[in-house]
C-alpha cells in the first residue's frame, strides 16, 4: 500500500548545506518536508507555518536552524 503522505511530497529543492540535503514544503497542509545529507532519510514535520519555512531557506546555517528551530518543536515523521 503506498503512503498516503509521500506520494503528495510537494517539490524539494537542494539546499547548500552539509547536513540538509534538499527541502520542500506545501502551504496547503502545514507541512516541511526535510532529506538530510549522508542517510538520505526524508522526515515531515507538521503544523509548521510558512514564515518558518522561508527562515529556514534564508538561514545561513540549515542545519543549526533545523537543529534549533525544528527539532523538537514539531511532530514529525520519517518517510
């Protein structure tokens, strides 16, 4: 049975990062999605506004950001 969530995944887009592979986020559901570097594994985080995910693009670190703002301030999932 195909996930329902991973077969809506919106665009993502490569970031330069060295722990953020690429991102992508539907502002019709709320929801970030984030591949990370080295495992490939893609996460959804949920109820996750829009200004949040534009902070997350302008950051000059990604990942300190994800680290800081995301992690742990989300409901996510691994895809």
């Amino acid at each position: 049975m195909p996930d329902p969530v991973a077969s809506r995944l919106p665009l993502l887009r490569r970031v330069e990062s060295s722990s953020v592979d690429a991102v992508g986020y539907d502002p019709s559901t709320r929801r970030l999605y984030i591949r990370f570097v080295g495992s490939g594994r893609a996460y959804v985080y949920y109820d996750v506004g829009q200004s949040v995910f534009d902070d997350l693009i302008s950051a000059d670190s990604k990942g300190r950001f994800v680290n800081s703002e995301i992690k742990g301030a989300y409901q996510y999932r691994r895809l």
